[in-house]
C-alpha cells in the first residue's frame, strides 16, 4: 500500500519555519558600528566646541546669558597648555585623586554594607533608616563647617566632604537593589538549605549588584563634585583650589581649564566603576537602552 503524499502546502506548514533574523534599517547600520558612533560622538563634542566658539568670538548677549566674559577655546587651550608645562599639575592631581579615592572607598564600604542590611533586615531598616533619611538631604557644602571643627586637618574634612557626597547614592540604590531581588529566589535558596550568610553573599548581594554598581557609579561623580567644593575653601592643592585660585586672580580661560579637568576626571573614574562592574556581573544583561 502506498503511503499518501500530502501536498505541499500541507508539507510545508507542518514543517518548523526557520526563525528570520531580524532586519536592522539600513539606517542604524552606522550608528551601531563602533566607528559610526565613535564618529558621531566626536561629531557633537565638536558641534558644542562651535557654538561654544561662535557664541564667545561674538560676544553673543542673550538678555538673561551674555558670553563677553567667556573666554573662547583658543584662549582656553593655551591655558591648558600652561598647566600641563606647570610643576604644579602633579600636586593638583594627587591631591584630589587621594582625597576621592579616601572618601569614596569609605563610602562605599559603609554605603554597601549598611545598604545590604536595611534592605533585608526589618530592625536595621527601622533603627538605621530614619537617622539616615534626616540627614541624607542635607548638601555637603552645609557639613564644611561642621567637618572643619570635627577634624583637626583640613585634609581629614576635605576627605568627610567626599565621604558624605558619594554615601547616600550607594546606600540609596543598593537597598533597592536588595528589595528588588525576586522573592523566588530567596526561597528556593532557602529551601536548598542555603544559610543566612551564604544568602546574603551567594543570592542577594549579586540580585542587587547592577543597583550597587549604578549606585557606585553616581556616587562618584558626586564625591568629585563635593570635592571641588570643599578645595575651594579649605583647600591649598586640588583641581578645585586651582579653579577657585583662578576665579580669584581673574584668570578665566583657567577657571575653563579647571572645569574641564574635573569632567573628564569625572567621567573617566565613574566609566571604570561601570567597567569594572560589567566584568565582575557577566551574568547581567541590561534589557533596556538606547535603539
């Protein structure tokens, strides 16, 4: 007996249909290359160094904003020219990166420690939350003062400022990194037998890393922001105490320089935290981001 062919329609339906890859727009072909958007990257920061130079050679007055008093990126690249042949340059930067370095490590060992616990534990949200969230509103600059009389060098104050300004992102993003970590697993964890320390270590410190590494991350752009302010006054080397000295003999295109360098020390430092994140969470794919 022969075995009924079916058609061919019918064949081809019952087959599995091979998953298409998706089609990018020809568009998006450039920008997700890396040089496409490394090209388009350096595309905008020269656009802004444009309008930055078309608004400061014209003197543009806006009303509300003038430029006449801005120095254009000529003058301001010859000012870093001069900090770079500077002997001075060294001292600015290991001050500052000793003082970020100091504040923020402290940071983010009591940050991501006290965050931990008030994110799991009921009586170390109640007991250690309501003290924190009094003075978590409180700006840096309001401490320089107080951080002045509690510590008898300035070096010590400068420190606490940064402390202060990188402290409460970390606390604040890893206790919701904690809450976030999905209840199923802490139970299945439970039900394996895994104790309350190799809970914390194995299941909820890496549910919440990417939180503490975002955390991290903001923390320090805000510590490099505290610092400025607190080498501006109590300061005597720092990237802050040469934009504040500039500021003071009218040196503009400087004061520029000073900017500058603390955006791209910023940047720079808060880049490798993410980096260094991406390493130690290869598990982590983001869902999100930018088409």
């Amino acid at each position: 007996m022969n075995a009924i062919t079916p058609p061919a329609s019918l064949a081809a339906a019952s087959r599995p249909a091979a998953a298409e890859a998706p089609r990018r727009p020809a568009s998006a072909t450039l920008s997700t290359a890396p040089l496409g958007r490394l090209a388009v990257q350096a595309g905008s920061v020269a656009a802004c160094v444009l309008l930055w130079h078309l608004a400061a050679t014209l003197r543009l007055n806006l009303g509300a904003v003038t430029f006449a008093n801005v120095p254009p990126p000529a003058e301001v690249l010859g000012a870093a020219w001069a900090l770079l042949q500077s002997p001075k340059l060294g001292g600015h930067l290991y001050s500052s990166l000793l003082r970020v370095g100091l504040g923020f490590g402290f940071a983010a060992l009591i940050g991501v420690g006290l965050g931990l616990l008030i994110g799991r534990l009921r009586w170390a949200r109640n007991f250690l939350l309501p003290p924190l969230e009094v003075l978590r509103p409180i700006p840096a600059v309001a401490w320089i003062p107080l951080s002045i009389l509690m510590f008898p060098s300035s070096e010590g104050s400068m420190v606490f400022i940064t402390f202060v300004g990188a402290l409460f992102p970390i606390l604040l993003n890893t206790i919701h990194g904690v809450e976030a970590v999905d209840a199923r697993l802490i139970a299945s964890a439970r039900s394996l037998g895994t104790r309350r320390w190799r809970l914390f270590t194995e299941v909820i410190a890496p549910g919440a890393a990417p939180s503490i590494v975002t955390g991290l991350s903001i923390g320090m752009g805000t510590c490099w922001f505290c610092l400025v302010t607190a080498e501006m006054i109590a300061g005597q080397y720092g990237i802050g105490y040469y934009t504040w000295e500039s500021y003071t003999v009218q040196n503009y295109a400087s004061i520029v320089v000073g900017m500058l360098l603390i955006g791209a020390l910023g940047m720079g430092s808060s880049a490798l935290i993410r980096r260094a994140g991406a390493r130690l969470m290869p598990w982590y794919r983001p869902q999100g981001g930018a088409q």
